[in-house]
C-alpha cells in the first residue's frame, strides 16, 4: 500500500488528463454514437447513461447516478475518492508523482495546470469570436453594397486560416501576444458592426 497524499491539484491534473469516454472504455463499457452506454450502476437494459464531451462528466437518466472521471471509478468499484484518483494515475500510468513531492514541486504543478486551464478559457474565447467574424465576413461578402464587403474579401480567408490555427495549435496561438491582441481588436470589430 503507498502511502501517499493527494492534494486537490492530483484530483484536478487526472481530470484533465482523461476524457470521460475513454475511462468508461477502458473499464468495459461502450459509448455508443449517441455518446451513451449501459449503466453499471443499475440493471441497464438499454444505454441511459449520457457521457459528457469536455471532460462534464456522466449522468444516468435512469438510476440518477452522475459524476467526474473519479466518481466513476470509485462507484464502479466501491472505493473511496482518492482510491479512485490513485487507481486511475495507476491504470493509465499517468505521470503523476505522487510521493514526497518538494515544496517546489507542488508549486510547479499548480503553474502547469493553471496555465492549462487558462490556455483552454482562451481558446474556447477566440474560437467564439472569430467564428462570429467569420460568419458576419460572409454575410457582407454576398452584397457588394454591404458596407463591410471590402473588409470581407480582404479578410474572410485570414480569418479562416486563424480558425484553423486556434483549433490545430491553440498553444502557439496563445504564445503569440500579436495574435491574441487581434482577438480583441476583432471583438470591438463585431461590437460596432452595425
Ligand atoms: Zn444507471
């Protein structure tokens, strides 16, 4: 048995690290293409319980029961939260140091998911606005009369090449201070649109 301890940041770090659909796969059940599977925590005669995208978790629409990747693993196998967390870092060899961490360590840690948490608020942002962009270019690129079809021709393929990057490489695209300051130039473009 390890003798270890978890701090609050392990839970987060695992969350992160897993997608909902891949535990529920790794320990036998099937997502189907409706993004549901049977239920382990009750006799589930057709798929019922719902498996979130981005990492929302589970929810059974018959037995009611519903949580994150952790309270997963720890009804399926009547363990304790922290079992579960270990299990999981264990079972997917997650690369989760979790003895005797330094004090510097911890700290590190904390940086690293902390950057990623605000990388994933940025993306999801830039990703709104220029789709918005995107979408009020096309519009004004179909009348000539539009008073923005000039802005259109002129950027309508940029934008596009942004979204892709946000999508693609959201971490560069972050790093460049250029590119994340044009997002908010775009956003004060879409605010006095009309
Ligand atoms: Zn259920």
């Amino acid at each position: 048995m390890k003798n270890c301890l978890l701090c609050k940041s392990d839970y987060e770090e695992v969350k992160q690290r897993l997608t909902m659909r891949q535990v529920v796969e790794t320990y036998g059940y099937k997502v189907n293409g409706k993004g549901t599977c049977l239920c382990p925590f009750h006799n589930d005669g057709h798929p019922s319980m719902k498996i979130y995208p981005d990492n929302k978790g589970f929810y059974c629409f018959s037995c009611g029961n519903g949580g994150d990747v952790i309270k997963f693993v720890s009804l399926l196998y009547g363990i304790t939260n922290q079992e579960a967390c270990l299990k999981l870092i264990e079972d997917f060899a997650l690369p989760i140091k979790t003895e005797n961490l330094t004090y510097r360590e911890k700290r590190e840690r904390e940086k690293k998911i902390r950057e990623r948490k605000d990388l994933e608020k940025f993306t999801k942002y830039a990703y709104g606005i220029l789709n918005l962009y995107r979408q009020l270019l096309c519009e004004a690129s179909r009348n000539p009369r539009n008073s923005h079809f000039v802005e259109a021709m002129q950027q309508l393929t940029i934008v596009e090449y942004k979204i892709d990057v946000v999508k693609e490489n959201p971490q560069e695209f972050y790093a460049d201070k250029k590119a994340v300051r044009q997002i908010g130039a775009i956003r004060e473009r879409i605010i006095n649109w009309y």
